[in-house]
C-alpha cells in the first residue's frame, strides 16, 4: 500500500537526519501522534502536510515519492 511505503520513505528519510519523531514534527509544526501514524503508514495525509514533511526533510515532492509504487502491479 502506497501509505505504508511512503512511511518507509519518510522514515527513513528523517532518520538520516537524526532527529527523533518528537523533534522532527516539533520542527515543522506537526502533532507527534500524528506524524507517527504518518510514519507508520495508517495515515493518508494531504498534500500540505506532504509539503511540510519534504520541506523539513530539505527534500522536493517528487524526491519523497522516488521509487515508491513501482512494483504495484507486479
């Protein structure tokens, strides 16, 4: 499912910048709670809070989706 991987994706992501969930969402101004459910992939978020994720990842929209959703129809 397109939600879990982009989670995956961002998680990963956000790793990499070593920053904890807690201090990530505080970064750009998003509930913990709900950036971990982003995260975990139960989440479908909308397209600002897509924005607000790739911004603080210092990433573009389409580098966040990069390679998600290829092997859909496998």
């Amino acid at each position: 499912m397109i939600t879990a991987e982009l989670g995956e994706r961002i998680k990963e992501l956000r790793k990499k910048t070593g920053l904890s969930q807690e201090k990530f969402a505080l970064k750009i101004d998003m509930d913990r709670t709900y950036f971990a459910t982003v995260e975990s992939g139960r989440r479908n978020i909308s397209l600002i809070n897509i924005q607000k994720i790739a911004d603080g990842l210092g990433v573009s929209i389409s580098e966040l989706f990069e390679g998600l959703g290829e092997n859909q129809n496998e």
